[in-house]
C-alpha cells in the first residue's frame, strides 16, 4: 500500500501546474489512483501558484494536503517559506537553487538543492527547469516511469509538445542524471 503526497510551489509561469498534470496523467496511464488539485493566486503569470498531486494504490478520500507532504518540489523563496513545514519527517524536498539561497530550516527531511534554470539552459530551454525536477523526482521515488511521463508530457501540451520532446526528454534524463551526481544535504531522520 502506498501513498504518495507531493506539493509543487513557485510562481506563475514556473510551469508549476504542468508538472503536477504531467505527473498525474502519468500516473494514471500506470493505472494508479489520482488527485491533481491547482491553486493559483489571482495574478497567475508572477503570482503564486502550487499544486497537490496524490498517487495511490487506493482511491484517494481527500485531494488535499496540508502537513503531511511526502515530497515537495519548491521552485522560489516564498514556498519554500510556505510549504516546508508541511512536509513529513524523512519526506523529499526537491528545492530549485537558482532561485532559492536560503537553507531550508529543517534538518529531518531529505533536501536535493538543484540547478534547475542552469540545467534546463544546458539542455536547450530554460523553460524546461521543471521538467529537470520531475526526472529528479521520478529518479528518487519510482512513482512512474518516464515512457508515461513522455507520453503525459505530449498530452498535457499538445501540439506544443511536438518541437519540445526531444528538449524534455533530455531535461528528464539530466534531472534524473543529477540524483546520482550529487548525494541530498544530510536529513537526521
């Protein structure tokens, strides 16, 4: 039995919202039990935006998740202010450094600092960086494969996908690349 209970944060345009509906139609092509619930404040492009994504073996009750956040991927300063107390002793904090120069205050959970703006230029297209911190997730969870999160990534994009796949292919495999390059700063789990 499993569940998995991620929040992505940032600001609009960060891709936030695409992450959390990529990941979900993913997991629902592997036949898993989902949730994607968005929030955006009214500003949109610039203004806060975050998802909660739950994937189950089970149906899931509630979308909602409050302080019990098995995974967060924090793309600037004010979530990570917002959102990592919400996270659970041991849980994954995927945090974009190209943004983000604070330290995360908790010293319980598992912290992956990742340049994901550098990176995603490296890779053709800055607009990828949450793509890069999907592979990261991917990598360190196995919640789904990234053959389903390809195939999501085309629907949620649509005719937009067409002159991306080989650009987000490439940023899933250099986030999933990045897990084994660099160990997560320490957790006192």
């Amino acid at each position: 039995m499993f569940c998995e209970k991620l929040i992505c944060a940032g600001f609009g345009g960060q891709g936030i919202m695409s992450l959390g509906q990529t990941l979900a139609y993913s997991a629902m092509m592997e036949k898993k039990e989902v949730t994607w619930l968005p929030s955006y404040g009214p500003e949109m492009r610039g203004g806060t935006a975050y998802c909660c994504v739950m994937i189950s073996d089970r149906p899931v009750g509630s979308p909602l998740i409050t302080d019990d956040a098995t995974t967060g991927i924090i793309m600037n300063a004010p979530s990570l202010v917002k959102f990592e107390q919400s996270l659970v002793s041991g849980g994954i904090l995927l945090l974009n450094s190209s943004l983000i120069e604070q330290q995360p205050e908790r010293d319980d959970i598992h912290i992956f600092p990742i340049d994901s703006v550098g990176e995603a230029e490296k890779c053709g297209n800055r607009r990828m960086a949450n793509m890069i911190m999907l592979g990261a997730y991917i990598e360190l969870t196995s919640m789904v494969s990234e053959p389903s999160v390809l195939k999501a990534f085309r629907k949620v994009f649509g005719s937009k996908a067409v002159g991306l796949n080989e650009i987000c292919k490439a940023a899933i495999q250099r986030g999933r690349d990045i897990v084994h390059e660099h160990s997560p700063l320490p957790a006192a789990v």
